[in-house]
C-alpha cells in the first residue's frame, strides 16, 4: 500500500511517499528555520506564505524521488492538527485537491499520532507499549495497547519540554532553535547548579516544567547582577540534568506498572542526546527506541506511515469536509 503523506503543522514543508508503513522512498521536507531566525521563533503569517510558496515544489520533489505518479497512491494522510492553523490550511487543501483529482482516500491524521509512529519506520511496534512525547508543545506518556488506541497516562501541568528548552537558550544567548543548543553545550558541562526536579517523586505521571524555567531564569538574573561568570556550557548541562531525570524516572515507573513490552520516544525532543543516552542507561529491563534524528523533527513520512495504520485498522477514510485544527485531542480518534 503507498501512502502519500503531508505535514504543514508548523514550518516545515513536507511531503512523502511510504510503503506499508515502512518503507520511505522519498521524504522531503523544506524547512523555514533560516527565516524564522531573524525573529527568534516561527512567525504564523510568514510560515502560512511560505508553505504557499513551497509546497508544489515539495510535492514534485517528492514524486520525483519515490519515481511514481499520482495514480500509484493507494491513500493520501494528511496532518489534521493540531499545529498553526493557516499553516495546517496549506497542506490539508493540497491533499484535498490531489485526492478529489485523483479519487484517492483521503485521511486526517493527529501530528503527535505521527510522532509516536515515526518509531515504526526502523523499529516494529510491539503492544502493550510506552510512548513518551517530547515536543515545544506537548510532554506526555501515552500507553498503547494497539494500534491507534491511545491513554494517556500524564502529561505536563505548564511548559512543555520543549519551550523550556528555548527559553533557557533564549536567555543564554544562544541562536535559535535553542533546544539543540542546549543540548550541544551541555556535554562540555557539568551540573554545578543542581536545580530542582519538578514532580519527579510524585505518585501520578504528570510533569511541570513551568516552575524549573523561573529557577533557571532567577539564577541567571542574579548572577547577571553580581557580575559573575556565567559557563554557559554548566547551565546547559544543569538544566539538561534536571529535565532528563524527571522524564526518565516518569517513564520507568510507568513502564514497570503497565507491564509494557517497549518503550518508544517521540517528537522534536527524542533528538536530543543527553535523554537518549539517559534513557538507555536507566531502563534496562526493556527495549528503548527512538526514531532515526531525521524523523523526529516534523516530516511527512511519520504522517504516511501513521495513515497505513489508521486506515488499516478501520478503513475509514476522511470526508473531503475535512478541515485543520489548531487544537486537537490525541483520544478523540483522529
């Protein structure tokens, strides 16, 4: 079955071809980053022009590479939200027009849906599994116990991982996006600070990370008043430290109660190394998987192969009314 996938949810550009859930034959993704620099974040009205000013090209690109046409696509997927929602306009009437020109299936799939199945394109999913989502906008642990049946088990109170990561860069200095600055740094680093581990001993699987962002800010702040020195490369490794333990020791707990038989890691955060190496040294008793870097930040492949499953599963395709949604329940069914 050859899926063709889209993803527009933010500023990245994407579109793939993906066979049965597993193969990539192509999967281009033209990214904005470069623009949004300038402003120190995505812009929503500059990242909806450019996704018009790029998606016919990533849409050729794509079908170019995976050498195939139009009329070899068994089912279109399409991400549905939640993301921005002018950018998520793009590319869900993009797919509209290829599956209504075409008579293809259409179906509309959930971002984070997308992240958790960017593990199956090198790994196989395994059920009863752990999903742990780490993103600029999302922090939960998901269990599944098949295919597109998602619970979630905890999730983040405040800031999500990710936006605490750029904030911490943002007051560093450091050039955007943040996060993978911060996680550079942080190995030439030691944890000298010791900041506070948010909710790591409490009894549910629920995270905060609002509270360690204004410690770390505070910290910086006044040592900025008493003019002293700042190593950048120790609050990175500081604040890396506390945010690792937390979602590490979260996770473990809840994979030994649940029983699960894996545990997956998904979203733009699943890049960074200094979690990838903690969660492989800290859970032991069970496969940990991540998906390959190139598959962690957004990409359409993951939505293609997230789209086999769905359609699989119940072979329900999208009605064409299908529209983005700027906010999107993961256990609504998407």
């Amino acid at each position: 079955m050859l899926v063709l996938g889209v993803e527009t949810s933010c500023d990245e550009t994407s579109v793939s071809l993906v066979e049965n859930g597993k193969t990539v034959l192509s999967n281009v993704v033209l990214s904005q980053i470069d623009i949004h620099k300038e402003y120190g974040g995505v812009v929503p009205e500059i990242a909806s022009r450019e996704h018009v000013k790029g998606i016919t090209y990533v849409f050729d690109q794509a079908m170019t590479k995976a050498n195939k046409r139009y009329e070899d696509i068994d089912l279109i997927a399409v991400t549905q939200g939640p993301g921005l929602i002018g950018s998520l306009l793009i590319g869900v009437n993009a797919a509209k027009i290829i599956s209504l020109n075409y008579e293809i299936p259409l179906i509309g799939i959930h971002h984070i849906a997308g992240h958790i199945y960017a593990n199956n394109i090198e790994h196989d999913m395994e059920f009863p599994l752990l999903a742990l989502v780490v993103s600029g906008g999302h922090t939960e642990l998901i269990l599944m116990r098949e295919h597109f049946d998602f619970l979630k088990l905890g999730e983040t109170q405040d800031d999500a991982v990710g936006e605490a990561y750029d904030k911490v860069a943002r007051i560093l200095g450091l050039p955007y996006p943040g996060g993978p600055q911060v996680d550079k740094l942080s190995v030439l680093g030691q944890d000298t600070f010791h900041f506070p581990r948010p909710m790591i001993s409490t009894d549910d699987y629920n995270f905060s990370f609002s509270g360690l962002k204004s410690h770390v800010i505070n910290t910086h702040h006044n040592m900025v008043q008493r003019l002293e020195e700042i190593k950048a490369e120790d609050f990175c490794r500081s604040f890396q430290d506390a945010v690792t333990d937390v979602l590490v020791e979260k996770t473990k707990r809840a994979a030994m109660q649940y029983g699960v038989k894996q545990v997956i890691v998904a979203g733009g955060v699943a890049a960074n190394k200094g979690l990838r190496q903690k969660m492989s040294e800290r859970i032991t008793q069970l496969p940990v998987f991540f998906p390959h870097i190139k598959y962690c930040t957004d990409n359409a492949a993951m939505i293609a192969v997230a789209g086999y499953f769905k359609y699989q599963k119940d072979h329900q395709a999208s009605e064409l009314s299908l529209n983005g949604e700027s906010r999107l329940s993961l256990h609504e069914g998407v």
